[in-house]
C-alpha cells in the first residue's frame, strides 16, 4: 500500500493501535448579514467615484485614468463670483423729446367698422411706467378718466368719420328716389337743381362740423396735457381710418415743455410791443385776469400763463402731425429744441404767423392766405 493511505502504527504501552485521523473541530458559527461580513474582510471596499468641479466657463474637469479613480481638479485658481439679483429689466431708461412712448389701440373687437373706438382707462401700459418717467398709475388712470368721460371726445369718436359718409348715402337714396318718382320735365329738372344745391350746401356744412369737432377735441386734449404737462409727456389722438372710427389710436409722446414755453413767453412779449400785428387774436386762448370781489377789488393777471395756455392748445395738433410725419426735419445745425423734427414752438409760430386774425370765415376756414398789398 503506498504511504500516503496506510495508517500509522503508533506504539502504546498497552500494544499497538491504530490511531485515526484526527478531523477538525466544527467551530460554531453565527449568522452573519452582507454589512457585516464586508467588515470582516481584510482589505475595506473602495467605491469608485468621479468628482466633476464646475467652473465659470461651463467646462468639466476630466478624471485621472489612475487605478484608483481619484478625480484631480482643474489646476486653475478657483474664485468667488457674486452672482446678480435678478431684476426685471425696464423697457426704456431714456427719452429724446419727439419720441414715441407707447400707442393704444381700442379694446373693443366686435363689428369694429360699426361701433366707435373705446378705451379702458383702468388697463395701465407698462410702457409708461418705464424709467425717466415720473407719471403714477393713479394719476394716468385720471387722465384717462377724463379724456374718455369727455363729451367733446365722444362726439368726435362717433360722428367724426360718419357725418360726410351718412349725408353722402341719404342723398345717393333721394337721387335714387327722384329718378323712379315717374316725374317728368320741369319738375324732374327744378327737383334735380335743387337737390344739387342741397346737396353742395350739406356737404360744406359737414365739413364746418368735422372742423368743429376736430376744434373741440384740441380743447379737451389740452385739458388732459395739462395733467401730463410735469411729467413730459403729451397725449395726442391720430384717426388713421377712412370711413370707420374704430382705428382712432392715442399716443403719448416725450417733451419737455419748459424751453418751449420760455420761448413762447418771449415770442408774446416781442409781440405785444407791436399792437398792430394782431397776434394776440391769432392765439385762440382765453386768458382773462382773475377778479377777487369783495371790500376791495382785485385783479391777478394771467399773462404769465399765457405762453402755458398756447402751448397746451397747439401741442396736441404738433403730436398729431409728428405721428402723420408731416413735420419735416430741420436743417442740419437741428432744431430748437428737437435733434431731428420740428420743435412744438417753432410749429406753433409758423401756425400763428400764417393765421388769419378775426372771427372764422370761409376765407380763413379754407386757409385761403391774404394778398399782400402791393402798394
């Protein structure tokens, strides 16, 4: 038998046995969970992880390729950056004056062609609130209130447009009527010249009307500049419709008033030394002096608001030709008191040296100019 599988003869003192092999004790064991046979191990568990640094420029750094996976940093010196609040940005920071603010266009949309142009005062543009501006919400909302509760604007509103359209139709339908009457010869013929004189005679009297209500609104949208004179901003009324009312738009524009009247205010001054020149009835203002009544009389001249009176009277027709682009650039040296159009003084000038003085006429109401006199 070979030595590795015959068993060991181990002398006694009582004879000779044969001793097994001795088997190894079981040792008890407890139950043991994950967590604690990985304590158990000699060498601790080592996670691979990937550290990622994000810098300013939005770039990662790349890990190390070591055996032991430990993400070196960017060699490039870290900072501190203090990042900025976040704020709503203003729309605008700074007006030139002429500039256009904001347009509003009429809220109403059903049969826009019929119905007149309505405006909500109580829906604020934010464009008004924008920075260089000092108007408040409350005090536009006012403005508002009181250019849309105005009787003048109403009737401009509705009638403007639709006084010549409605004569012209009516008359289209008593022609329509006179032709199929089944009337014939001199009385067909003194019908039709008096309709034609009618009809010239109706047509003149809507065009006073149109440039009655066009008048009326000047004084009411003065009235309104006079609220919005300390904040710089004028509010001008353009009807770009043809038949409709419904594409009357209101605009408010930047000026700054005081160089314009400081010169008005002299410009009148100059004037009054010529009594002649009859300007001072060219200027369509009323600017009587206050009486106080009383134990004893007194009287408060008003002829330092007269220049504040005409601006505001002509200032609203200034707005209306800007947004029309009527008003031609100055030269080159710039204008008064606008870098690129023409300032509301010298357009108030031009307009009063141009204007008939006297009560209107047909002659003034067609702007027919005088002759001058050759002698």
């Amino acid at each position: 038998m070979d030595e590795n599988t015959t068993p060991k003869m181990i002398e006694g003192g009582q004879g000779n046995t044969v001793a097994p092999i001795p088997q190894p004790t079981p040792t008890k064991s407890w139950v043991q969970f994950d967590d604690e046979s990985a304590k158990n191990k000699d060498s601790p568990a080592v996670i691979s992880t990937e550290s990622v640094q994000v810098n300013l420029e939005r770039s990662l750094s790349k890990p190390n390729d070591n055996s032991n996976n430990i993400a070196v940093l960017d060699p490039k010196p870290l900072r501190n950056v203090e990042l900025p609040i976040a704020t709503v940005e203003p729309i605008r920071q700074g007006f030139s004056n002429g500039d256009i603010i904001v347009t509003l266009l009429p809220v109403n949309t059903r049969f826009p062609w019929i119905t007149p142009a309505k405006f909500r005062p109580e829906l604020v543009p934010e464009e008004l609130m924008a920075q260089g501006l000092t108007l408040t919400v409350e005090e536009y909302v006012q403005a508002m209130e009181l250019l849309v509760n105005d009787v003048r604007f109403s009737l401009y509103n509705v009638c403007y447009k639709r006084v010549l359209v409605v004569w012209i139709t009516l008359a289209f339908f008593i022609l329509l009527g006179l032709l199929f009457s089944g009337l014939t010869g001199l009385v067909l013929f003194g019908l039709g010249i008096g309709w034609l004189v009618l009809n010239a005679g109706a047509i003149f009297l809507s065009m006073f009307l149109k440039f009655k209500l066009q008048r009326n609104l000047e004084r009411c949208l003065a009235n309104v500049n006079k609220q919005l004179l300390r904040h710089k901003i004028v509010l001008a009324l353009d009807d770009r419709g043809k038949i409709s009312c419904h594409k009357v738009n209101l605009c408010f524009l930047y000026m700054d008033s005081a160089p314009c009247i400081a010169h008005l205010q002299t410009s009148i001054e100059q004037q009054e030394r010529d009594p002649a020149s009859g300007w001072e009835q060219r200027m369509d203002i009323t600017s009587h002096d206050i009486v106080i009544q009383g134990s004893r009389t007194t009287r408060l001249s008003r002829k330092q608001e007269r220049a504040t009176l005409l601006y505001l009277r002509y200032i609203s027709r200034w707005g209306r030709d800007r947004l029309r682009g009527h008003l031609v650039s100055p030269p080159a040296a710039g204008g008064r008191h606008c870098s690129s159009l023409t300032c509301p003084c010298q357009y108030i000038e031009e307009h009063l040296h141009c204007k008939p003085s006297g009560k209107l006429t047909l002659r003034s109401f067609f702007s027919i100019p005088d002759q001058p006199n050759k002698s």
